[in-house]
C-alpha cells in the first residue's frame, strides 16, 4: 500500500503551520484567555455566566487548526490557574479537558465547514455545552442542567456572535500566511 501524499498544497493551510507560527498562534490565543477572564472577573460571578475561558480557544480552533485549538485549551485554564487563582484547582482539571474540547471541536467544524458562520459556531458552541453538561443532567437530572445552561445563555451568546466577529476581523486584516485559508 503506498503512503497518502503529503503535498501541502494538498493539505488545509492551518495543518501546515511551522511550529514557530503554531506557538506564536497559540501565544496570542492565550493571551487573550488571559485578558478576557481577567476582566470579566472583575465582576462577581460573571466567570460562570460569561464562559470567557472558552472565547480565544473557539477562535483558536476555527483559525488555526486542532493544534492550536487544543493547546490553547489546555495552556488557558493553566496560566489562568498559576497567575490569577482562576479557575480552582479543583475545578481545573475539568476546564481544561473542556476548553480543549471545544478547541478540537471548532477545529473539526471549520474543516467541514470552511466559512465562519453565526449557525455554524452557534451549533459548535451549544453542541460544546450539551457535551460539558451531559454529566450534571446524569447525575442531578434535568433542571439543575436547565439552570446551569440558562445561567450560561450569555456566554454562549459571546462565544457565538463575539467569536464569528473576530474570526471575521481575522479573516479582513490578518495577511494569509499568519494562519489559515479560511475566510471569517
């Protein structure tokens, strides 16, 4: 059996990023896990309402490909942890098995769907929390999950319409070769 081709003309631009572009993509996202969190904790109880954690890595996956969207997940809750506290160690763990789900997650998507779309990442993102909640409707049933997820509406709704208008900023000003070829 002969081996698949490796052209990377072939390949989707985001699977082809040197490492160099892929750590300095990851950096960036990061970053931004770290600014958005950071003030949005500003507010009490806003971390659990608003999901800010998530924001870059959504981006992350959709843009830069499952590398960058799983690293991003994984690396955000950490230096959010070791620099602000945020989230708990207890709840760290979870958070970032999370966050790098939904890095894959929008990774898979954005290569079955090429275009950023309000629907799409709309469906990624509520996909995304019936994954994490799962586990709260088995264990405490439907209307804990219910509140968890009303509690959670406007996050989603950031995660969603903040999400397709950087992907579509990213998409206007960022040059092609910074990330992938994917139209925002």
């Amino acid at each position: 059996m002969s081996q698949p081709s490796m052209n990377p003309e072939a390949m989707p631009h985001h699977a082809t990023l040197s490492a160099g572009r892929m750590y300095l993509a990851t950096a960036a996202m990061v970053l931004g896990n770290l600014l958005l969190p950071y003030a949005v904790h500003q507010i009490p109880d806003a971390g659990r309402i608003f999901l800010p954690i998530f924001f870059f890595t959504l981006v992350a996956g959709w843009r830069f490909g499952a590398q960058v969207g799983v690293l991003t997940g994984i690396l955000s809750p950490l230096a959010n942890h070791f620099l602000t506290g945020m989230p708990p160690a207890p709840m760290l763990q979870d958070i970032m098995l999370q966050s790098a789900l939904l890095g894959a997650m929008a990774a898979i998507a954005a290569s079955r769907w090429p275009r950023a779309t309000v629907q799409v990442l709309a469906l990624v993102v509520v996909l995304h929390q019936a994954l994490v909640l799962l586990p709260m409707l088995i264990h405490s049933g439907l209307q804990p999950c219910a509140a968890t997820f009303r509690l959670r509406v406007p996050g989603i709704l950031l995660q969603i319409l903040g999400g397709f208008s950087v992907l579509w900023l990213m998409g206007r000003f960022l040059p092609r070769n910074l990330g992938s070829t994917r139209e925002g």
